[in-house]
C-alpha cells in the first residue's frame, strides 16, 4: 500500500502551486478550443451548456454505485423514479407503484413506448434484467442496498413485479437515480465496454467520449420528457484546480462547476451565480472499535467530546454548512432533535475519560488515513491532540480498499445521503454497512427500530416519529462521529437559467441556456 505521511501543520503551499499552473494553462487551451465549438454551436441555433466537472471514472451505474458521481451518469440515465423537492418519491420511467396488502411486494407501472438510446425497449424485462445485474454482478456497488429485493418478474411489458424479503416501503425511494439508472440490457451483454460508453434512456446521449478529457452530449429525443429539456447539447470538461474555476467561467470557458466553498466570494464579486443547493450530506469520524485503543467505550466517548463542530463549519465549509451530529443535516425529516448535543464540545472531560481507561497524555498515537489531504484531517488531528491523543496523517491514494475492508482504525468520510433515509442509517450503523468501519458491529436496540421504520408506510402519521427512533437507536454506535453538514455548492454563468432545487441531484427539467 502506497502512502504519503505529512506531520502535523503542513500545507503542501508547492503542491498546491504547481496544480494551480498546470490547471491555468489547461484553462487557456480550452478556451482556444471550446470557444470554436461554441461559435459552432451558437450559429446553428443549438443551446450549449459546457460543465467542469471530475470525469466518472465509471460509466455502468452498477459499478460507480451510489456516490456522487450519479449526478452526471443522470445525463445518459433515467431512473425508476425520481424525487421532488421535498425529497419525496416521484414517477420517472415508472409512471406509478402499488404495495400489495402485506407491504411485501411492490409493482411498479412503466411508462409504455420507452427505449433506450441503441433502440432497445425499455420495458419491464430490462428493468428486471437491471436490477438482476445489480444484485448479482460480481463488480457491482450495489448489491448491498438492494438486499430487501427477493426476486423480481417482469407481468407483460409495463409492470415490474418485485418480491421482499422483508416489508420494506422505502423501496420507491431506494430505486431512484442513486440505484436505479437503467441501461440497456443488449449494452450491459458487454459490462466492460458498457463501463466506458453509456447507453440508457436518460434526457442525452453520448456523441464524444475521450476518457480523461472530455464527454459530448446531445438531446436525446426519445427521452420520456423530452418537451422539458430545452438544452440541445451538454459538453463536459475535465474540471481544473478549483482556484482557477472562477476564472474560467468568467471568461466563458464554462458554464457550471462545482465550487470551493472559499470561493464563493470570488465567484459573487465576478458577477456570476453563486447555487446553494440542498442535499442530505454528512461528514464523519469513523472508528473501528475493534482495534485498540477504541476497543474502550471511554477512548471512544472522549473523541466525541473532544469535537468542535463549529470548527469544521468555519474552517471546511466557510459558513455555508451546518454543524451536525448525525448523519443528516438539521432540519431533514430523519434528524432526531432528541439526539442532539448529546455529546458537546469538552475537551476537559474528554481528558477525564482517557484518565480513567488508563492513557496518559500523548499515550495514545494514531494513524488517521485518508485518500488526500484536507482541512477537515488537520482539524481532527489538531483537536485530539488537544486532549492527549497523538495523530499523524497518513495520505493513501488507495484509502478506499482499507477503509471498506475494514482494515483501518480511524478515517474520516463524508457522505453524500441516499433518497432513502432508512438506506443512510444502514449504511452508516448496520452490521454490514458500507459506512461501519466497525463491520460487524451495531448498537443494541438498532435492528430492531431499523426494521420498524422499514416497515412504516411513507404517508402514515408515525413515518417521521419511527424514522428519528432508527436515528436515536444509530446514534448509539460508537464506530461514527459526525462534525458536519457541507452544503453542495455550484456556480454557474448568468447564461443558465436556474437549477431545480432537488435535493442532492441536478435536474435539467426546464433549464435553458441564452446565446452568449
């Protein structure tokens, strides 16, 4: 395993330089080259909307999993359903759902004359195909969120039946763009190539495609809302260092990229737009309490205590997140007000209880591993030391088969939320979840809610009451120690008319670009 150790303070300042040149330079070349295919664009009357983005590094929905990435496979992909603003379920390719009577099976209705972009119906057996390769492809990232599925049938070509394995309402939810983008069945025959080339049913499709550099949309027609897509093409551009991306879109390089949250001043003053949008994200400390020294509740609650949120809001966020100790951001219907402060900022108690399991100060020496350097790492390390606890950063680029190996003792992640509040807290807090470093480790009284929100219906009156207790009993896990809520934060050129405020996602319902 291939690592890079920094001690304590440092700042990479020549790192960061050098990106920042190289990222310039590559700036300049694609003004010289987007702005021809702008002009093109331009002359014969087509809408062009250029994003900067990190290319996918995997284009199969069942291989990039649920991540972030999903915003941007949405352009080549429609889902089963969709959410709205409220975050609750909506029809997409399917046009509607109906439980059965004991809540453990669930049809859903396809929309009919579907296809996908290489002609093929999109019909009730390329869903079950779908879903299939998700459950059981030996690459796939989303097995484990599709473990309340026991066997789906396609009834003709609209309806798609799916048994249970449980009573499970959230599955609506759940088969939305994060899990249930579907391709095509003839495309999926070759998972590899399919991996690289996109084929769905989404609103474009694929015309260019040069890994690392760039990827070319046009509309696609046959979209099942086509009339509402009023962008003709979407170009995406490998983004450059975030201290140019103000820049680039000022001077028209781009039209929409994701932004630093230390430039979101800089972006204001240049006259751009500055987007905020929604979402259900949070970052943690993950421990595993399986290795020492966390094998000691008292090691484990003295980190807690030991956490300034507000820290991670000023210094990470720069004001635009919210200080959070669970895994959704205040406010959001699964956000338990019970739970909160339980664990304030006491950095003299947290001394306490490391006294009493028996460490001295600087006793305990820790690796945090993480896969790049961050302020949120230094934050971290800068706080436990307060407290006795010794942390050295150890960056490896190859993080992730540790961490979901659970190999590690203490990293940091942030997650970016599910549709599917149930979904997050499994994640998060089951026996098997992805995001438990502490894998097989759950609290007590855990399943037990877990199953019970499950199993409530997403219109009953105790659907919200029911979901804060799976929260309450997660929360008593002390493998996750949540610091904060970052905003997802966009910039974009006048040109753009605004984004719909769906939280988590980028919908391109109605969106227009004016002529430059």
């Amino acid at each position: 395993m291939t690592r890079t150790t920094f001690p304590k303070g440092t700042t990479m300042k020549l790192a960061r330089r050098t990106r920042q040149l190289a990222a310039a330079a590559a700036a300049l070349l694609a003004l010289a080259t987007t702005g021809c295919g702008a002009d093109a664009g331009a002359a014969s009357g087509e809408s062009t909307l250029r994003w900067a983005v990190a290319l996918p590094a995997h284009w199969d929905p069942v291989v990039s999993g649920s991540g972030a990435q999903f915003r941007i496979l949405s352009l080549a992909y429609a889902s089963l359903t969709e959410i709205d603003e409220q975050g609750k379920a909506v029809p997409s390719l399917a046009r509607g759902w109906d439980y059965n009577s004991t809540g453990d099976q669930v049809t859903f209705h396809l929309r009919p004359g579907l296809k996908f972009t290489d002609g093929e119906p999109l019909d009730a057996r390329a869903v079950k195909l779908y879903l299939e390769r998700a459950k059981t492809q030996k690459n796939s990232a989303l097995f484990g969120d599709l473990t309340s599925i026991k066997e789906i049938t396609a009834d003709g070509d609209l309806d798609v039946v799916i048994n249970l394995t449980q009573v499970d309402y959230q599955i609506p939810l759940l088969l939305g763009e994060r899990v249930a983008q579907i391709t095509s069945p003839k495309a999926a025959q070759d998972p590899v190539k399919l991996d690289q080339n996109p084929v769905g049913a989404g609103p474009f499709v694929v015309t260019e495609f040069v890994p690392g550099s760039h990827v070319y949309f046009k509309k696609n027609a046959d979209y099942w809302d086509a009339a509402n897509i009023h962008i003709d093409r979407v170009e995406l551009h490998a983004a450059p260092d975030s201290a140019t991306i103000v820049s680039s879109l000022k001077t028209g390089v781009y039209d929409l990229a994701y932004l630093d949250a230390s430039q979101v001043k800089a972006a204001k003053a240049s006259g751009l737009d500055v987007v905020l949008q929604p979402g259900f994200n949070a970052s943690n400390i993950s421990i595993n309490v399986n290795k020492k020294p966390f094998d000691n509740p008292k090691v484990v609650d003295a980190v807690r205590y030991a956490v300034n949120r507000q820290e991670f809001v000023d210094k990470v966020t720069f004001g635009y997140g919210k200080a959070t100790d669970q895994p959704f951001p205040p406010g959001y219907l699964a956000y338990d007000e019970k739970s909160a402060g339980q664990f304030g900022y006491d950095p003299a108690k947290a001394r306490q209880l490391l006294a009493e399991a028996g460490y001295q100060p600087g006793q305990i020496k820790l690796d945090l591993v993480i896969p790049a350097q961050s302020t949120a790492a230094e934050i971290v390390q800068a706080q436990l030391d307060a407290i006795g606890i010794t942390v050295s950063i150890k960056v490896d680029p190859n993080w992730s088969t540790p961490f979901f190996a659970k190999d590690l003792t203490l990293s940091l992640y942030g997650t970016t939320g599910r549709e599917s509040p149930v979904q997050t807290l499994t994640a998060h807090f089951g026996p098997n979840g992805p995001l438990n470093l502490s894998t097989p480790y759950q609290p007590e009284g855990f399943e037990a809610a877990i199953a019970l929100a499950r199993q409530t219906p997403l219109d009953s009156p105790d659907y919200a009451a029911n979901l804060q207790a799976a929260t309450r009993a997660g929360l008593a896990s002390r493998a996750l120690v949540f610091t904060h809520a970052p905003t997802n934060i966009f910039v974009k050129s006048t040109r753009v008319s605004a984004l719909p405020a769906i939280p988590g996602q980028i919908h391109w319902t109605g969106v227009t670009v004016a002529a430059s």
